[in-house]
C-alpha cells in the first residue's frame, strides 16, 4: 500500500515542554491496515504495534497518542 494514499494530521505543541502526540490517522487505501508501527526519528528499534488486535478497515479513522514524553515531534511510521 502506498503511503500516499493514507492521509495522517499530526498535531502537537512546540514548546519546551514535552508533549504527547496526537494524530488521526484515515485509511484511505483500498486494503485491511493489520499493522502500525512508530520510531522517533533517528531510533532503530520500532515500539509494539499500535493497533494491537484491531486493524483499520477502508475509510475508517482512528485516533492515536504517542506518549513518551519527547520534545521534538518527527516519527517514522510503518504500516
């Protein structure tokens, strides 16, 4: 599936306190997402899978939180 063609709005402060990231992220493929996984940017080990159980049918939406107190908000993101 082509990254494109999910859409993710990434929302989160600027200040120098650390925030946790919010973000809705729309399936607009034609296919099941079975699997989404985050990094911070320069981080070789990927976190647990963030749909756990769930998968995210086409054109569904979900809300999702990163909360692990970083400053700097770039992730990498793999489906």
């Amino acid at each position: 599936m082509a990254a494109a063609a999910l859409a993710a709005l990434f929302a989160c402060t600027t200040t120098s306190n650390a925030s946790d990231l919010v973000f809705t992220l729309k399936n607009r493929t034609s296919g099941t997402l079975e699997r989404f996984y985050t990094s911070p940017v320069g981080v070789d080990d990927w976190e647990e899978d963030v749909f756990g159980k769930d998968v995210l049918e086409p054109g569904e939406s979900i809300e999702i939180t990163i909360a692990d107190g970083r400053r700097v908000c770039k992730y990498d993101l793999r489906f």
